[in-house]
C-alpha cells in the first residue's frame, strides 16, 4: 500500500477532526465568527461536548492550531537552509525568498489541497494579537530569523532602516499573496488557472526579489527618523511567516 494509501485509510480521530473543522472554519471567518457550536457541528462530533472535552476552550483549541502550523513550517524552513548552507550558500536573495515561501505552502492534508493555516494566522494576528503572539510563545520562527540574517548579508548597499522596512514589507507581501493562493486553491466552485500553475508562484518568488534588490533612494534617508533601531533590526518578529509587529 502506498503511503497515500495508508493515509487515506487511516481513521481520523475525533480530536484531529475537530481541529481540522476549526482551521478552516477560523480561516474563512475569523476567531470571533466562529462558534465552538459550529466547529462542533462541521467536524462531525454528535457530542456538542467534546470540544470542551479535548481542549477545555475555544481558545486553547487556537493556541495549539497555531503552534501545530508553526513548528511544521519552521522545522521545514530550517531544514531547507541547512541545505542551502551545506552547500555554502544562500549565494542570492532568491535563494532565500525561496527557503521563506517553499516552507509555507502545501500544507494541506492531502497531496491535492492545500491547507487554511495562513489565512488562519493571517486573521488570527490582525484581530487577536496578544493570543497569537502567547500561542508562539516566542518560538517557531527561528528558520525566518536565520533567512533575514542571510537578507541583511546579501541586500543591495543600502542604510539599515530601509534594509529593515522591506524587510517589513516582505512578511506583509508574503502573508496576503499566500493566504490569497490558498484560499484560491481550496475553492473547488471554480478552476483557478493562474493560482494552481507553478508558474505564478515563480513568478511571485521574482517579485519579492526584485522588492529587496531595487535601488535605494538617498533621498529617503534625508525625511528618516535616526533612532536605536537603525543599525539593529526589526522588532517583534514573530510565526512562521514573520509576521513584523513592529
């Protein structure tokens, strides 16, 4: 049997059920549009109960779906630069453009549908910050810190504070067109030709190098704040996707 096979055939338990039902549920309508009635209903449970059963609240139910996604990622993107490293690169940006999108995606439970996590803690860290950030609980993004060491190395000659605002920029960019792909590629009403070929996603990947190599106007420099964060970086750096609460 192959490991499809197997995975198909392997009986989803009540618990993972749940929290499959939840993700996409908070994917599509936020924390707060969800009820632990509904998550209930949509995951098949007969016991309106088990919820409270499994994880106690709705709450803690969130906490473990954003740690769940975030280690998955994180050990992926790890692995994918200790590749890159053994080999003595990243040489390019692009190569860590890529070790910073390649990671996210294709999360899904199936080979064929991708999953809802980014739109998940996309809407998760705009409407409940404070959870999102305890859920992490300061964890799971050490592979996008390492890629933003290997930016700042191989960034275009340029003062700090720019380096950092794309930087910004890139974690805000990588989130929306990511959660856009997927909530595209989850939707069966209809084909998403430009969404489903490989080639939109190379394409998006030499979008974002072209946002960190474009040329630096000096004159922004003149208008710019000097501050202790200038020769630092970025803070509050937090998930898989660097989400920058700056």
């Amino acid at each position: 049997m192959s490991d499809a096979a197997a995975s198909e055939s392997r009986p989803v338990s009540a618990r993972e059920q749940i929290k499959l039902a939840a993700r996409r549920l908070f994917a599509e309508r936020g924390m707060d549009g969800v009820t632990v009635r509904e998550i209930v209903e949509a995951s098949g449970q007969k016991n309106h109960g088990s919820l409270s059963y499994y994880f106690g609240t709705k709450e803690a139910l969130v906490r473990e779906l954003v740690a769940d996604g975030a280690k998955l990622i994180d050990i992926r993107r790890n692995a994918y630069l200790d590749r890159l490293e053994a080999e003595g690169g990243p040489t390019t940006t692009r190569e860590v453009v890529e070790a910073l999108v390649y990671p996210s995606i294709g999360l899904g439970e199936t080979e064929e549908e991708e999953d809802t996590y980014i739109r998940f803690i996309a809407l998760l860290g705009m409407s409940h910050r404070d959870l999102f950030m305890e859920a992490l609980e300061n964890r799971w993004n050490s592979g996008y810190l390492r890629a933003l060491d290997h930016l700042r190395r191989l960034m275009p000659e340029m003062p700090s504070f720019a380096k950092n605002q794309r930087m910004v920029f890139l974690g805000a960019f990588l989130n929306g067109v990511l959660s856009a792909r997927e909530a595209a590629l989850t939707d069966r009403s209809r084909p998403h030709p430009m969404w489903s070929s490989p080639a939109t996603l190379t394409h998006f990947i030499d979008v974002l190098d072209a946002t960190l190599q474009a040329p630096f106007n000096p004159e922004l420099a003149d208008g710019h704040e000097t501050s202790k964060q200038d020769g630092g970086k970025p803070r509050n750096i937090v998930g898989p996707i660097g989400m920058i609460l700056d």
